[in-house]
C-alpha cells in the first residue's frame, strides 16, 4: 500500500512538472507574440497544427520528464535541505531550457526567441520551486502525525549508528520509524541495549528478518575496517529484495573533507573533497571570472595605459615586473603586476632579509627602499595588481582566491595544513584583501584562507569582491 501510494504521488509529480513546463511554453509563446510584431499568435498556431510540429512538442516534453528525473527532482527527498532541492530544480530547468534553444535553432523555429527562453525558464523554474516548497511542509504535518512513515534498520551500534538513529527520532517530520538495530556481541553491546536501543538480530539473522518484516530503508553504520565483508553482503541483500541502502561510513575519519558519491563505468566512486568539488559552480565561477576581466580591462584601459606611460618616464627598468607562484595543486605560473621597485629588486632582497617585519614565511617591509615613489602610491591604491587580469584570463588565477605566493615564501611553508590553500585557484582578491591586506599576521592570514576554502560559494566570492572595491579605497594595510 505504502509503495503503491508512492507511485501514485511520483506519477503526479511527474504530470505536473509536464504540466508547468507546458503553460511556460505557452506563456512565453503569448508573450514573444505580443512584444514580436514578427511573430504574431495566430502564425504560430497555424505552424503547430503540422505533423512533425507535434512530433518535435512530444520530443521536448519527453526530454524533460529524462531530464528532471536525471536530476533526482522524483527521488526520495527526507533527508536532503531545501536548498539542495531547489539547486536540483534550477538544474533541470536550467538544462530543459537549453535544450528547447538548441533544438530551435536546429530546426529554426522563429517563434523560440531569446525572451521565449527567458520566460519559459523563470516561468518553469518559479512554479516548479513553488510547488515544492508548499509540499515539503505539507508532507511534514503529515508525518509529525504518523503517516507516510518508512520502517527503517540500522546495522550497527557504535556511536555512528546511535547518533543517527537520535537524529531521525529527533525530526518526527522526516517521517521515519525506527524498527531496531542489527549487529553482533561486542564489548559495548551491554551497555547499548542497557540505554533502551533495540536489538532485532545479529548479522547473520539480517536477510531473515528482512524476509518477514517491513523494512523500507536500511542504514548501515558499520565500522568499514573490521566489517567490510558483512557490509557487503548486507548491502547485497538489500539490493536483491528491493530495499534503499544508506551509508553512513567515517570514511578514513577525515574530519575536513567532505564525500561526493559519482558513477564511473558502472563503477561506484566516492570522492573526498574540501572546498568545493568540480562542476556547474566553478565552471559559473569561471565564466564570471572571464566575462569581470574582459569588462574590466575594457573600462580600465586608459588607466592602464596612464600607468605604463608613468613607470617608464619616472624610473628605468620594464614597465611590467613578472615573478614565478606557486598556484592551483603547485602548478607554476608568471604573474603578471606593474613594477612598483627598482629594476634589481630581487636581488637586493637577500641584502635586506634582516629587515623582515612579517611572520612567517613571507617578506613583508612597511617602508621598503626598493619601492619606487611611483610604486607607493600604485600599492596603495592597488593598481599595480591590475595586470594580474590577464593571469585570469589564461586561467592562472581568478578574481577570488588566496593570493599566490612566491616559490622563496612557499618553500619556507612548516606545516602541511596551510598548503591545502593551493587546492583552489588562487585570486586576485580574498578575505585576506578586505581584512586588513598586509598589515594582518601570517597565522591569520592561512587561517582566512582555509575559512574561504570550506565555506567557498558564489555568494561569498560576489560578497569579497562588493567589499574588495572600498578596502582598495581606504588603502589600509597596503604594502
């Protein structure tokens, strides 16, 4: 009953997001025929009565029902946020949407313009959202009131398994029942049935009571190191009677990575990562990378220009100064800055190393006498970092990321934790610009890196770059 009620909702769900995708078409069709004096309304519904026309519909509505159950939009969403179900729907709308542009363009469907995707995708993407968001409280009152339950099993009963089944217990609106625990005799077993957790089997009693109870999920929260093979063959089990297995592993207790599971080749993989792993975010982060620089460089021309004109008359030696950093996973690379020291600057560093002000590893001096007058006043005003777009451009760096550092201030790196800031592409600009720039000590300075690290999102990056602008204004900590 349980199963056959789910389908019937499944198949709902399915009809109306169809259903949506449907009035977005045509909503966007009403309105690119009202504001397009060369498409009119009664052109298009003459073109539609063709043949291939309701062939070519009966393809798109067909490619979204794929598309959104590729993204997981009909998967059971108990324990996944609200946010990440909306970034599925955004996805899948997103990827529908690009699809109908793609096959107008191929078949030249004048009526699909620009603003027709516009309105279909914001139309698709709102009312689908929508429609999620009243469900999910809705499906909770329901089952804060013991209905739409599943029966759920847990194989274990270390600390991992008693802390998730507290957890489930502790949101009655999850709409999860516990049936029990599974394990065999170990030291701490006397202990865990003495705090009133229930014990329906051992391991090897595991496939029979899943023969003769309802059992919906099972969560295996055993220790991987000692119990692999029965593991395995529970999680077999499960896959052969049907029944959702969920993996709750301290995967090598890695306390700062976080697991990603893909499919390789039939193969299952699971990935550990900190920040955030490859895909659709870096590759948007990316293209604003690309399309910020390009803008930049445009408007900011003439001054660069001013700049080039400047160094070259007030003091002698290149207009650019390039260096070797260290960048993404080590990769070396040539920054690019204006030169704001004499033209033998480096070389004179091993002369006055005794005079370094900052901590670790890194060479700073407040009044440094290989700055030129010229160079003061472009490092204050950060202008001397504006070549560094080109470095975006070709990918060497983005706009937002930990600074790179010379090869001579990473070599002098003491403890390995602080190279995780070269698991990203390094940046322009970072927490460490908008938070006092070089004035701030080392060990602070690694420690705003790992926090853009494990926090990373595009919000953060655009609100770096909104605060970038009045830090570089005041000038403070510049050096």
């Amino acid at each position: 009953m349980v199963s056959s009620r789910r389908h019937i909702l499944i198949a709902t769900a399915k009809l109306f997001d169809l259903a949506v995708m449907i009035f977005g078409f045509g909503l966007a069709t009403l309105l690119v025929a009202s504001e397009t004096p060369a498409v009119s309304l009664t052109q298009f519904l003459s073109i539609r009565v063709k043949v291939q026309n309701f062939v070519l519909f009966a393809c798109f509505l067909f490619s979204w029902r794929m598309i959104f159950s590729a993204f997981g939009l009909y998967n059971s969403k108990r324990l996944s946020t609200r946010p990440t179900e909306l970034l599925d729907i955004l996805k899948a709308t997103s990827v529908s949407s690009l699809i109908l542009f793609a096959a107008a363009r191929l078949f030249r469907l004048t009526v699909v313009t620009p603003l027709f995707i516009v309105v279909f995708w914001a139309a698709g993407t709102t009312i689908v959202a929508a429609s999620r968001l009243v469900i999910r409280p809705v499906l909770a009152r329901i089952r804060s009131r013991g209905r739409n339950l599943r029966d759920v099993l847990i194989v274990g009963t270390n600390c991992r398994a008693v802390r998730f089944a507290q957890k489930i217990e502790a949101h009655p609106e999850l709409g999860y029942r516990l049936i029990g625990f599974v394990d065999d005799n170990w030291y701490g077993l006397g202990d865990f049935c003495k705090n009133g957790h229930r014990l329906v089997a051992d391991l090897k009693g595991f496939q029979p009571f899943i023969r003769d109870h309802v059992v919906d999920e099972v969560v295996i929260a055993l220790p991987m190191e000692s119990c692999y093979a029965q593991a395995s063959r529970i999680a077999a089990a499960c896959v052969e009677q049907g029944i959702m297995v969920r993996l709750v592993p301290e995967v090598f207790n890695l306390r700062l990575a976080r697991l990603k599971a893909t499919e390789f080749e039939g193969d299952a993989v699971l990935t550990l990562y900190t920040g955030s792993p490859d895909g659709w975010q870096h590759l948007l982060k990316r293209s604003l990378d690309i399309a910020l620089s390009l803008l930049a460089v445009a408007v900011l021309a003439p001054l660069g220009i001013c700049t080039a004109l400047l160094i070259k008359l007030t003091s002698r030696g290149p207009i650019f100064f390039t260096q070797e950093r260290i960048g993404l996973n080590k990769r070396k690379f040539r920054m690019i800055k204006f030169r704001t020291m004499v033209a033998n600057a480096e070389q004179w560093q091993r002369e006055i190393e005794r005079l370094n002000e900052a901590t670790g590893p890194v060479f700073k001096i407040r009044n440094d006498p290989r700055i030129t007058p010229l160079g003061k006043f472009l490092r204050n005003t950060s202008i001397d970092e504006l070549p560094q777009l080109i470095n975006v451009l070709k990918g060497d760096m983005s706009l937002v990321g930990p600074r790179p550092l010379p090869v001579r201030d990473y070599a002098g790196f003491r403890e390995d934790w602080q190279r995780r800031r070269l698991s990203v592409r390094p940046g322009i600009t970072c927490l460490w610009q908008i938070n006092g720039r070089s004035s701030i000590p080392f060990d602070k300075w690694m420690e705003l890196d790992m926090h853009y690290i494990d926090h990373w999102s595009l919000g953060l990056d655009l609100k770096i770059l909104a605060k970038t602008i009045p830090a570089v204004l005041k000038g403070t900590g510049a050096a």
